[in-house]
C-alpha cells in the first residue's frame, strides 16, 4: 500500500526562502510531523491565493502533495494571523527572534507536541503580554529544557555543592552555576548576581502564568538576558540573527531617547529667551 | 551531464556553464541556449556579448536615489518636471517599473536595494537606509511614499523606515494595502482583509 498523495496538516511557518521565479521554500513547525520544508508555488505573485496564509509567523492549515524531494503546498488556510505581531515594529522582531530560535533548536521531522504548544503560547503571549522580556526568557528557558540543556541553577555544575548566595558564575560550557571556587578555575565562566540566579530559578519551575506576574527591573532583565543569550550562542556555536536586529533597534531608541533629551533644553532656553524679549 | 561536456568543445562546455548559473536556466535549457548561439548568425551573437559586456560597464547606481543607470545623476532625478518634493521608497529597481508603468506617481524614487530581514541577518547597514535619512536632511522632501513589498520584510522595513523618519518631520505614507484588483474574497487572508476593512472608502 502506497501512501496518500496528499495530506493536512498544520503549522507555523518559521522561515522561508526564495526558489526560481514566484515560488517559496517554506519551513513548516507541525505538531505531528515536526519541521519540514515545502514548497509553496507562485506565492510571490500578486494574485496568489495562498500567499496571505502563508507568510512567517502565522499558523496555517495546510495541505500538501507529495513531491519528489519536497512535499508542495496546494491549499492553505490561516488558523490564526497574530495580527498585532505584524503591526508593531518591536513585536513583529520578537516574534522572529522566537521562531528563529525554534528554527535552530529542532532537527528535520522530529515532532514534539510540547515545544509546538510552547512556542504557539509565546507568539500568544506576545500579543496580549507586556511582559515581554520574561515572556522571551520563560521561552528560552523551557526551549533549553524541552531540547536537553536545562541549566543546572540549584548546585554548582563542577563540585555539586549547595550555592552560597553570593556573586556566583555561569558557565555556558558545563551548562549551569560555578561557585566562586570553581569559577576561579575556568577562563569563560561570567559573573551572576544572586537576584538573577532567583529570577532564573523561578522561570524554571513555574508557569507562564506566575512568571508573566513577576515584576524586575530593567538592569536585572538586561543581565539574566545576558546569561540566556550567551548559552544559547554557546550551544548553537553562532550568533542568533535576530540577536543583532534586536540590539540595534536598541541602540537606535536610545539615540533618539538622547536626542529628544539634548533637544530639549534648546527649546527650553528659546521660550526662556522668548519670555525675556 | 558531465559526459556531454567533454564530447563537447571547450568553448561550447564553457559557454553551457556559464548560462547555467543563470536564474532560471538548468543544465538542459543552457544546453539549448548555447546551441542555438552556434547556429544563430554572427550578427546576433556579437550583439548578445557586447550587451552583456556594456551592462557591467555602463551601468552604475544614481548617486541620489540608486537605481540604475547610465547616467550619473539617473534620468529621473534630472527630470525638472517631477515633484520634489515626494519621495517612493521601494525595494528593488524592478519596482519603479512597476510604479511608472502606472504613470500615476510624479515625484522621485530611492531605492533600498533589499528590505530588513533579522532571521536573514540582513539589518540596517545592509540596505541603503542611511542614505535615504542623508537625502531627507535639505527640507526640500515633504512626504515620503513608503512602497515597500506588502511581505513581512516589506513591511517589518517600512516600520523601521517610519519610526526613524517620523522625528524628521516629513510626512510618512505607506501604499495602501487591501485587496488585488480581480482577487475572490473568499479566498483572502485575515490581515489582508482586516486592512481592507480599515481603510474602506466611500464609492
């Protein structure tokens, strides 16, 4: 018995490239059949059906033919758009920071219902949430722990001593927390404030729910997103692209946070020396 | 594949590898190309070469808004008669084309040569943004069309373009986004719907 030549499915499409004139290779993340690529035909031309339904970061019906190499998508439907995620300039690069990471972090055709619903709750979440930085590191925390890197934050990684709290270390290549000890010991080991191990711990064992009621404050959300980000890039051995766009899109609003700030002392003395004329 | 190219002469093989890694054209289609070429008259192939050859060599980006061109500022930059005081922003070159086929838009071009692409690792520096910002220091623009595709790139780009234009005080407009002329509704997508009803108008 042969298998059907077409099938449904659906997924969300987490990257996609050109292929020849007006078609795509889409990547698809399923519940049930994992990531995979397809083909999407005539989705760059202005008139396709499909193309709407099938654009990064929406969560699509699908149906598929079997192809030679890479099945072809001949329907598609939009489950659901995360509209606000494509009208926000800094939701709409979340977003792709997340499906970019689930990218990176999953292997061809390997389902796993779990990360699936995980990363459906995040792109949710951004949406509604306004918590967006735990959201994003409640997203890496559980991605490592679904994918068999669930930093050891309880023990120090080398000597499995309690911590002590005081100014410990992480230590991306031993996946966890060194004690001041052991640190002393490996070159890469960064320094970890005692509030960021707490914030990290709690991520860990809690639910998105309790996480998204935490309140911390902006220079502890830039040093525990520090710490995720260098042990992501340490497991993936690269850069996480959209890494680099969030940075700059940082850097840009601080510049212009600046500007507004030197600027306004200028008006300030023209309706000063206004009121003296 | 490998066998025909040793069968065939150096010059012929050569010629079959290089129309081959044109787009669009697999091993079989540069075949035929080349072929065709040898029996074509001498005439034709010649005219063929020096095209390609005056392409590479007379082509060359406006130094005002960067489509291309032969001539250093491009013709429509020096058009007296276009408004100055708009500006499109697009994509690629391809896309003027496609607005001054329209014969609608009066007013100048620049183009980006790409749209952002963070997962692509295609940012800020990639596309000529900076140059559009240097451009808009004068006071002479007073609205800039942003025309970028309606895709994600396209759309996370004009974004970007806004949040850093807008404090320069020109008028920011992107094209409208709704439904394609000749398109079944049934068939449309929710965010290209959700658009259309936003910004219906009367008849």
């Amino acid at each position: 018995m042969s298998t059907p030549r077409e099938y449904q499915t659906s997924g969300i499409i987490i990257r996609k490239t050109k292929l020849g004139e007006a078609d795509r290779i889409l990547t698809v993340y399923t519940p049930e059949l994992g990531k995979f690529d397809a083909v999407a035909k005539g989705v760059r031309r202005p008139k396709s059906k499909m193309a709407g339904h099938l654009e990064l970061l929406t969560y699509s019906q699908l149906t598929l033919a079997r192809g030679r190499s890479l099945d072809i998508i001949t329907g598609s439907q939009t489950i659901e758009s995360f509209l606000p995620l494509k009208n926000d300039l800094w939701l709409m690069s979340y977003g792709l920071y997340v499906i970019e990471l689930v990218n990176q972090f999953t292997a061809i055709e390997v389902p796993d219902e779990d990360l699936f619903q995980l990363a459906l709750t995040t792109l949710r979440q951004l949406c509604q949430s306004d918590n967006r930085d735990l959201l994003l590191r409640y997203f890496e925390i559980q991605l490592l722990q679904h994918s068999g890197y669930r930093p050891q934050l309880r023990e120090c990684v080398a000597c499995h001593q309690v911590l002590q709290p005081v100014n410990n270390s992480f230590s991306a290549s031993n996946g966890g927390i060194l004690c001041p000890s052991c640190a002393a010991r490996q070159p890469f080991a960064h320094s970890i404030t005692v509030n960021a191990i707490k914030v990290l711990r709690f991520i860990q064992d809690n639910s998105l729910e309790s996480v998204l009621k935490l309140k911390i404050n902006p220079i502890l959300a830039r040093e525990i997103e520090g710490v995720t980000r260098g042990y992501l890039k340490y497991l993936l051995e690269r850069e996480v692209k959209s890494v680099a766009w969030l940075d700059d899109l940082r850097e840009q609003m601080r510049v212009m946070v600046n500007k507004k700030v030197v600027n306004a002392p200028d008006t300030g003395d023209a309706e000063n020396a206004a009121t003296e004329v | 594949m490998a066998q025909n190219n040793t069968a065939a002469t150096d010059a012929i093989s050569r010629l079959i590898q290089e129309l081959n890694k044109l787009p669009g054209i697999g091993p079989k289609s540069a075949q035929r190309l080349a072929y065709y070429l040898l029996r074509a008259p001498q005439e034709q192939a010649e005219r063929l070469a020096s095209a390609v050859i005056s392409l590479k060599l007379e082509i060359k980006l406006c130094s005002c808004c960067f489509n291309v061109t032969d001539a250093d500022p491009c013709a429509l930059c020096r058009n007296e008669q276009r408004d100055r005081t708009k500006v499109c922003v697009v994509e690629q070159p391809q896309d003027i084309l496609a607005i001054e086929h329209t014969g609608v838009y009066k007013g100048l071009y620049h183009v980006l040569h790409g749209a952002l692409s963070p997962t692509e690792g295609v940012g800020v520096n990639d596309v000529r943004i900076k140059e559009l910002t240097a451009r808009l220091t004068d006071g002479i623009v007073k609205e800039v069309i942003l025309a970028t595709n309606t895709n994600l790139e396209g759309e996370q780009t004009a974004m970007y373009l806004n949040h850093v234009l807008n404090p320069l005080g020109i008028r920011v407009t992107r094209l409208a986004r709704g439904l394609p002329f000749g398109t079944e509704l049934e068939y449309a997508d929710d965010a290209t719907l959700t658009r259309a009803l936003e910004g219906r108008s009367e008849l």
